[in-house]
C-alpha cells in the first residue's frame, strides 16, 4: 500500500519519467525474451531433431550389425559343421569308418558344442523328423507340422527366424537359426539361439568404430550400454560401469538402463543443470539386446549464439535507457511548467468574498495547456452558478426530506394501528416489515424475523396453494380473499384469510409483496358449530319423519287394508277406491323413508361403510353405470359430523361424474394408513377445468365440507377423466368422547 501512494506523491514529471522508463523497459524485455525464446526454441528443436536422428540411424547401424554379426556366428558354425560331416563321409567312403560309426561320431561332435548358454545343435532329415537332439526323447520325433520346419524343409539351407516355447517355458521366446544341408545322409543341420543370448554372441567390434566415427559438434559422441550399466561402445570408458564416472553418475540417467519396452525405438531423454557447462544426453533402448544407444553433446555448442544475443540486448537497453532519460524531462517540463502556474492559481485563497467568476487565469498559448486555462476560466463562473442553486436545493430538499419523514411516520403509525396481521416481503420473499398486530396472533417478533424468509410460517400440505398465491402476485395481479392455514409460533395452526399485492416504485418496478392475514378461527369455529346444529336439526327431522311419520302411515294402511276387506262384499266399486288409497299410503311411506334416509344417510346405513354400499348400488340401479367400492378391511368407525361430510362429497361427486362428465364407470376407494385416511373418488367421464368451474357450487360446498374437518381436497381432471382425492388425519375420524349418538334403523315392513 505505501509504494502506490509514494507514487502518487510524486510531481508528474517523475511520473511521466517513472512510467515511460517501465513501458520501454517493459517492451525491451518482452521483445528481447520473444527473440531469446524464439532463437532457443530453434536451437533446442535442432538439438533434438539432430539427437533423434542420429541415435535413431546409430541404433539402426546397431541392430543391422548385431543381426549381420548373429548371423555370420551361426553360419560359421553350421558350415563347420557341415565340413566335419564331410570329413568323416569321406572317411566313411574309404572304409576308415562305417557309415554308422560315421555319422554317430559327427552326431557326438556337434551336439557336444555349445551356442552360447542355451542355444545348441541340432539334426533333422529332409522330411523334419528328429534325427540327433541334445534331449534324447526328441529324437525319432517328427516335427514337420511347425510353419519354421516346412520352411527348412523346402530351403534346406538359410537363415530362419521363429518363436519357439519349451515345454517348461511359460510363453515363446524369440529364437534364431542357420541350416546347412548334407545329401548323402539326409541331415538338415542346425544351429540356433535364443534372441536374449545374442548380445554375448555377437561381435562388438563389427560396428564399434561406425558409431565411434559419429561426431556431435566439436565434443558430442555415441555410445552404447548394457542393461547393468556398463559401456559396451565408448571413446574412452568401454568396459567402465556408468556409476565409476563423474559426469554420469549423478546424472539421473541410471533409471532409464531398467527399462523395458517392445521391439519398437522409445526415445527418452534428460536435463540437468544450466545450459553452460553442461551436456545433454538423448537415450534409446534397444530391447532385443537390452542395450541403450546413447548421444551426448555438450550444449555451449549449441547455446553459445544464445549469449551473443543476450549480451547484444542487454547493450542496447541501456544505452536506449541513457538516451530516453532526459528526452523525458524536456518533454514533461513543457508540460508541468503551465501546469504549475495554474496549480499556483487554485492554491490561492478563494473565500475572499470576490467570488468564483473573479479567479480567471489569462491563457499565454493555444496548445493544450491554453486550452485547460480556458476551461478553468468556465468552471469557475459556471461554479459560482452552481453554488447558488446549491444553496437553494439543500434548503428545498431539506424541506421535502422532512415532510417525507412525517408522511413514512403517519403510514407506519398507520400500519401499526391495523388490527389485522400485515407483512412485507421483499421480490426474494425476505422480511422487511409486519406490524404488531401479526405478532400478537402468529407470536413471531419482527427482530428475530427482519432479513429472512417465512418458510416456517407455512405449513406443508399449504406450499403448493402459496406457491400459486405467490406467482399471481408477481405477475401483476392482487391476490383474492383466499381460505387457507398458518403455523403460529407455538405450533399451532390458525385459519386465516389472505389478500396480497405488490408494491412499486415511482418508476412502476415491482419492490416487493404486502399480505394481509385475517384470522378466522373463531368464524371456522362458529360455522362448525352452525353445521354440527344443522347435522342435528336433519337428524331430528329424519328421526320425526322415520319413528313417527311412517309409523302412522303404516297404522293408516292396516287400517284401509282391513276397511278394504269389509266392503268388498257390500260394495264392491268402493273396495277399488279404498285400494287405490291403500296403494298411495304404500307411496307416501316409501317416499317418508327415502327422504328420512336423505336426511341422514349415515345413521340410517350403519355407519360409512353401509352408507357407501347402498350409495353404490343405487347408483348402479338408478343411473345404469358401474359404481364399484374399495375400501381397506379396517376402516376407522369415525363419528358422525365426520362421516356424513364424507358421505356427501362423495355423493356430490359421483352425481358430476354422471350429471356433467357423462361417465359410465366409477370407483369409490377409501383407504386408512397409521396416520392417514383418504377417500378417493374416480370416473371415465369427460373432464372439466378445475380452476375455471371450481367456481360451481357444488365443488364449493365439497371444499367448504373438507377445510370443516381439516382435511384436503384436491381435484385432478382431463378429457380422459376425473379423480377427487380428500385426505384427512385418522384421528379426526375417532369418536368423540361419551356415549355415540342414538341411530335410527331401517324397518321395511311394519
């Protein structure tokens, strides 16, 4: 922090000499670091490539020369041999030796030579079957289905490369072999190798001065090791161990002799250290061998026109630098003379009562410097200007702050006053404000609310209803008298009505959300109240009509039963008007029932269960479409307000099902959990737009029934059907405490 605030201190002249000498510096070494790095790129890239090459050409001069030198071992060999078996078949011919003693004295004498430590000779016939073998067992063995002996078989002579596993070998080894031919007995001569054993077979000194002969720059060479570590080719160390010289052994380079690879060339190379001074080596493996070509160069034969070139950029820097300095200063004193002289100008004393518009500075030029005289000579008069009307607005704004003040004041006192809950959300649904009125019923207090969000204070089964409520508001629209529950501090859940808008700004962007909470715990109370008295006013006047009403239908009908029967033999047109009384008195106590029973369904069917039976059955009869009931083997008894609110939801549904869907196949399912029952009713029919036709009354009252038992109703519907789902707590279905209520039964005759 101090070094920027020294330079912000100092006079320009030394910011100007201060920031000039960073960019030229700045440039200088990038471009010189470009043009360094460019030339080193190209040098390095020449390195290598010439490193790749050539130890790519000397690992194929290696390999051409290991593999002309195995093969020149073996072919001196079978031809030695083959001169050996000549020498005895001639012997033979002169009768020094019989042919079997000659040919078991040249068996003995080839198979006793040893081709290295594995590699051996062996005798075939001209059809390839095992003639003479160092393994006994082999031999009389015929071995012409392998692809190398059909080869030998039709070339008799020749060098021939194969693979070939041994009985206790775990896979094939690459193997080696050269065959002479011998007519008059009919042997096929052979003398093979495996590929491991061919670095002690071969001759070194077949392609030891091509790779001595390859020069790298004035001290680069080529070199091969062995795997262990030790020079097989080298200027001056052959037959040295790497980790017995100085300039290798702290190398890093001895990690790289252990590894394997396939018969394909895997270069690797290494760095150490600075350019200067030090050598860089590019190695490749030959596996076959397990040999490592390697070259070595010494880098100053490469990087010295490197130090030319730094040398070269350092030089010009700063002779550059000596001759941009004073430059620097001429040019900004011509700058920062004027400059002072207005600064001189501003330092002095303004409050001298003559005002902003006597301070003008007389310009003596037209360059930039006149220019910013002139400027300054308007900004002063226009600042006189400015701090009139200054004056004047702090005194209006003060003014208008002080009435906003009191106007805040009044709506808040305002707000406090309202006697019914009222909360501010901000557009991301944090609290900004609600009044007393709020905490006083819900019990939340607006310090341990302010700045967060009210997720709480909705209950869960009431999200998806406030997440709607919610994208109405945004959209614009002011949220409609809406019958939903809150949770209160405490736990408790209250009833309440809600209304909400959003407000704006003077620009008409939405700030945030107002919502205004009516508590009706009390109105729910009462309307329970009302309907539980209403229960029991039709359970009063299905009890009149049913004990007391068809009773005494049913005594008149005895009667015109038995006053038919005594005037049937004095008067006969008589008995067939006291038979038509008879019949309609039969009407009028059917008709009685039926409305008592409409009056009280529940009580007058056993409870839920009988009264969803016989509703699906005359539904069944009366309308003609199939009306099935589900229910779970141990449905709760419930009590009675309960029941019948569940009775004629489901009756007012299955009458739009038929009425307005037009369906002709529907399910009344009841199903009881631990803590859940669920009444769901399900039809085939048409369809409709709850949202649009929720407005029916009819799906009022359904709601209005379920919000009174604190249970949910959600209606789902398409043109493919619709399904009425209401789910209410097990235990709003207990009985109430105390004896049950008296039930009227049924009587079909008297």
């Amino acid at each position: 922090m101090k070094l920027p605030h020294h330079f912000n201190n100092l006079p320009i002249r030394y910011r100007i000499l201060c920031i000039y000498s960073a960019t030229f510096i700045v440039i200088m070494g990038l471009s010189s670091l470009t043009i360094y790095s460019i030339v080193k790129q190209h040098v390095e890239k020449n390195m290598d490539n010439m490193l790749h090459n050539t130890t790519s050409a000397m690992v194929n001069n290696v390999k051409t020369a290991a593999s002309v030198s195995i093969r020149n071992y073996l072919r001196a060999t079978a031809e030695n041999n083959l001169d050996m078996v000549r020498h005895l078949h001639r012997l033979a011919q002169k009768g020094t030796l019989t042919p079997e003693q000659a040919r078991n004295q040249a068996a003995d004498l080839m198979l006793a030579r040893k081709i290295g430590t594995q590699g051996y000779i062996c005798i075939l016939d001209g059809s390839g079957r095992v003639v003479k073998h160092p393994k006994k067992q082999l031999e009389g063995l015929d071995i012409s289905d392998h692809a190398f002996v059909r080869e030998m078989v039709a070339r008799k002579k020749g060098y021939i490369e194969y693979d070939w596993q041994n009985p206790d070998d775990t896979g094939p080894r690459p193997k080696a072999l050269y065959l002479e031919y011998f007519a008059p007995w009919n042997w096929m001569i052979t003398v093979s190798a495996y590929r491991e054993e061919f670095t002690a077979l071969m001759e070194v000194q077949d392609f030891e001065k091509s790779i001595l002969d390859q020069k790298l720059g004035s001290t680069g060479y080529t070199s091969v090791l062995n795997s262990d570590g030790t020079f097989v080719v080298h200027p001056q160390f052959k037959g040295a161990h790497i980790a017995s010289i100085p300039e290798y052994a702290d190398s890093g380079f001895q990690p790289f002799l252990t590894q394997t690879g396939d018969t394909r060339s895997i270069p690797r190379q290494t760095r150490f250290g600075d350019h200067t001074g030090k050598k860089q080596i590019f190695f490749n493996p030959v596996p076959e061998y397990q040999w490592v070509v390697t070259s070595v160069i010494q880098m100053d034969d490469f990087f010295s026109p490197l130090t030319a070139i730094k040398e070269f950029i350092i030089l010009v820097g700063i002779i550059s630098l000596l001759i941009f300095i004073p430059i620097t200063f001429f040019l900004s004193a011509t700058i920062t003379g004027p400059l002072q002289n207005l600064m001189e100008r501003l330092n002095e004393d303004i409050d001298t009562g003559r005002g902003f518009s006597n301070r003008r500075v007389i310009p003596h030029s037209l360059d930039e410097v006149g220019q910013i005289s002139f400027y300054y000579n308007s900004f002063m008069e226009k600042l006189e200007a400015y701090s009139r009307d200054l004056k004047a607005q702090i005194a209006e704004r003060k003014q208008a702050q002080e009435a906003l003040q009191e106007s805040e004041e009044r709506y808040r006192s305002v707000m406090e006053a309202a006697p019914d809950p009222i909360i501010v959300y901000d557009m991301e649904g944090h609290v900004l404000y609600f009044n007393p009125a709020f905490t006083r019923v819900f019990g939340y207090t607006l310090e341990e609310s302010l700045e967060k969000k009210m997720d709480h204070f909705v209950p869960e089964e009431q999200w998806k209803q406030a997440m709607e409520g919610i994208q109405e508001i945004l959209k614009g629209q002011v949220l409609p008298r809406t019958e939903t529950t809150r949770k209160a501090r405490d736990g408790r859940l209250i009833d309440v009505t809600l209304r909400g808008s959003v407000y704006r700004d003077r620009n008409g962007h939405p700030l945030g959300t107002v919502i205004t909470h009516r508590d009706i715990s009390q109105v729910k109370q009462l309307e329970k109240t009302i309907m539980e008295i209403s229960e029991k006013e039709r359970q009063k006047i299905g009890n009149d009509l049913h004990d007391d009403l068809c009773p005494h239908l049913i005594g008149v009908e005895g009667l015109s039963k038995v006053l038919k029967t005594r005037v049937e033999k004095t008067a006969p047109n008589a008995a067939q008007s006291v038979e038509n009384i008879t019949r309609l008195i039969q009407e009028a106590i059917r008709k009685t029932r039926l409305l008592a029973r409409g009056l009280c369904p529940v009580y007058f069917k056993h409870g839920l269960l009988s009264s969803f039976q016989e509703l699906a059955a005359n539904t069944k009869t009366v309308h003609q479409v199939t009306c099935s009931l589900l229910y779970h083997e141990k449905i709760p008894p419930g009590n009675d307000m309960v029941n019948t609110n569940l009775y004629h939801i489901a009756q007012e549904a299955v009458q739009n099902a038929i009425r307005h869907g037009g369906a002709d196949h529907i399910t009344i399912e009841m199903t009881s959990r631990k803590t859940w029952f669920s009444l769901r009713i399900t039809d085939n029919g048409t369809g409709f737009d709850p949202s649009r036709d929720f407005r029916g009354m009819g799906l009022r009252i359904m709601n209005y029934r379920a919000k009174l038992m604190g249970a949910s109703l959600d209606i789902e519907s398409s043109d493919t059907g619709t399904r009425v789902t209401l789910k209410l707590p097990v235990s709003a279905l207990h009985p109430p405490d105390g004896p049950p209520p008296g039930r009227i039964v049924s009587r079909d005759s008297p």
